[in-house]
C-alpha cells in the first residue's frame, strides 16, 4: 500500500507535497513490488493499493482515480510483472 509516514504523521505538510501523485505513487508502489519480490514474494500474489486517502489531499485522490491506468504504466516501464498485479 502506498503511504508516506505513519498514522499519526502521514497527513502532515511534507508528507502531503507531490510533484506528480501519480509517478510518484508509482514509483513508491514499484518500491514496494520489489522488495516484496526480493523477499520471495512473486509478483502475481501480490495487489498494489494506491492508498487513497492515505497521505494524500482530495484533489491527489481523484488525479489518482483518474490516473490509475497511468500508475499501471508507470510500473510496467520498470517491471512487466508487478505492473500486472492488480490495482
């Protein structure tokens, strides 16, 4: 899942500025995919959560909603598998 700090902390300033949310939450969910997958986890068990609500303000949510086939594409540029997993 993605999500920047902790509960306590991820709705905070710094926790809060993107760039580009989707790249971003791509890139950060990619991260993810692959440490999983070099704990031995493959790819095809796994199911990617863009966190919505988690870290992120309402317009990020809906640029995600809106955005989710992008996210998808985002992590196929890096990896084939994890971007089929399923979002």
């Amino acid at each position: 899942m993605h999500m920047r700090g902790d509960p306590s902390t991820m709705q905070n300033n710094e926790n809060l500025k993107y760039d580009d949310v989707c790249k971003e939450v791509a890139d950060e969910l990619y991260e993810r995919g692959r440490t999983a997958e070099l704990c031995g986890v493959p790819a095809w068990r796994m199911i990617l959560d863009p966190g919505i609500g988690f870290s992120k303000k309402t317009e990020d949510i809906l640029d995600i909603l809106m955005g989710l086939k992008r996210i998808r594409s985002e992590i196929g540029r890096k990896s084939l598998g994890v971007s089929h997993a399923p979002l």
